[in-house]
C-alpha cells in the first residue's frame, strides 16, 4: 500500500511532466509522428504525387501542340512544357493536401485524435506540426514534378534559384488547403465525406483557372471564375518564377518591377487565404472535445 509521501511524490511528478511541454517540443512531436505515419502508410502519398504526374506527361504528350497555340495566342511565347509546370507543381500541393484531413479523420476513427486532445499538448502545436509534416512532404513532392518536367523539356528560367521559389509558392498554395481539409475532417468525421468534399473542390479549382491555359484564351464565364479562383494566384506565381517575368492579368501592378510584378501580388493573396483558413481549423480542433470524438 503506497504511503500519502509517495502519492504525493507521484503528484509532483506528474505536474512536473505536464509542464515540462513546450510548445515548439509539442510541434515537433507532431511533426515526427505524422511523418513516420507517412513512412509506414505511403499508397495515399504516392496516389497525390502519380496522378500530377500521369496530368503532366499525358498533357504535354497528348494535348502539347494543340494547348502550345493557344499558349502563344494569350500568353508567353514558350513551349508547353515550360507553362504546364507551374500548374502541375500546384496541382502537387492541391492533391497533397487532400490527404492532410483523410489523415486525421483515419485518427479520428481510431481513437488516436481523442488520446491527443486529452493529452496535456498545446492544441495549435498539434495542427502546426502535423501541417509541417505535410509541408514537408509536399516539398518533396514539388521538387519531383520540377525535376521530371526538366526531363520532359521545360525551362526554368531562373534555375535552382527559381527552383526552391516554386516549392516556397506550392507551400504557401497549399496551406489553405490542409486547413479546409482538416477543417472538413473535424466537421464530417468520415473518410469518404472528406475526400469528396476536397475532390468536388480539387478539379473545378484546377480547371476553372489559369493553370493550363491563359485567362485570355478562356470563356468568359470562366475567366471571371479564374480571377477569384486561388489556384490562378498561386500558378501566375509559379510560372513568372519560371518564366523570370510578370505573367498576372488579374492584379497588374507595375511596383516590383518583372516577375515580381506577378510574386507580391499572389503571395498577399494566398498568405490572407492562409490566415483565414487556418484560423478556422485551429478554432474547430480547440472546440473539438473527448466527448465530441466517437
């Protein structure tokens, strides 16, 4: 039978670990976890990064020449592949972030989310670090499209330097995302609501944009979609990276001087989408309660 010393002792120990967490150490906690979760889980990670692939080689393969005249109609004068990149690195971080809310609704549904909101862990610390895992990943993800679209023939103007631009603009696109993503995922507690809800947004978002054709050789209709569509703010970014000029139609400024013209605009934009999303789903984890998780 223990003595009320030792209880006590077990008290104390008990509080000294509670407040041994720091908020940067909860992050990292996360951030290893979700990514040795990847590591042993990879099909939805190579699922995200085959089908930007399969869009890539098929569209500049299948649909190079007629989609290359109508890129020198309403846009640069350069060939297909070169101005499908950028696209194809957003779409990277798009599907990507998909998977960011099936993961969570996965711990949801195996009662991993309830353990960690009852744990003592800064509750924003565990979005943050799950998002850096993601990030992470993600990164990965773009440098691979980057290198294959080199292989196929396209050109980036600016180089390696260009190169981590590029990856940095998909970060930035993609945060918005993963906080609607996971956002959706602490609404629905469901997998399959999930990914529909994400892919009935994913192809539309895509499409309805200037991802893989001008805004000028666009319908109307669609060119007034574009101009609020976030995917068009985060390819005009990508692509006047890799391009080294101002390609945005959308927002002309003039301030900056060269690509930068297109950069500052579309990073403003996509950081104040990233703000207000992000807000949203650290709001709905913090709600989020043991007693709320079935």
């Amino acid at each position: 039978m223990s003595s009320p010393e030792a209880d006590s002792g077990a008290t104390a120990t008990r509080s000294v670990d509670r407040s041994a967490n720091t908020f940067l150490g909860d992050v990292w906690v996360n951030f290893k976890r979700w990514n040795l979760k990847a590591v042993r889980n990879p099909f939805v990670l190579v699922v995200s990064l085959v089908q930007p692939i399969i869009f890539l080689v098929l569209f500049t393969e299948v649909f190079g020449n007629v989609a290359g005249e109508a890129v020198s109609r309403g846009g640069p004068n350069v060939g297909y592949e070169t101005f499908l990149v950028p696209a194809i690195a957003i779409q990277v971080a798009l599907a990507a972030a998909v998977t960011s809310g099936v993961g969570l609704v996965n711990d949801i549904e195996n009662g991993m989310f309830e353990k960690v909101l009852v744990s003592p862990m800064n509750r924003t610390a565990v979005f943050l670090g799950k998002t850096a895992a993601e990030l992470f990943r993600i990164a990965i993800q773009i440098s691979i499209i980057l290198v294959l679209g080199v292989v196929l023939g396209a050109d980036i103007a600016t180089g390696v330097i260009g190169a981590v631009g590029i990856v940095a603009v998909g970060l930035l696109f993609s945060l918005w995302f993963v906080s609607f993503s996971n956002a959706l995922a602490v609404l629905t507690r469901d997998q399959e609501s999930t990914i529909i809800g994400a892919n009935l947004l994913q192809f539309p978002l895509l499409f309805l944009s200037s991802a893989f054709l001008p805004l000028a050789a666009l319908p109307a209709w669609i060119q007034t979609f574009a101009r609020l569509n976030p995917v068009t703010y985060g390819v005009d970014a990508a692509r006047a990276i890799v391009l080294d000029t101002d390609v945005m139609v959308v927002i002309e400024t003039t301030a900056f001087g060269g690509a930068l013209d297109s950069v500052v605009p579309a990073v403003a934009v996509l950081a104040g989408l990233d703000l207000a999303f992000g807000a949203v789903a650290v709001y709905l984890l913090s709600r989020a309660s043991s007693s709320d998780v079935k």
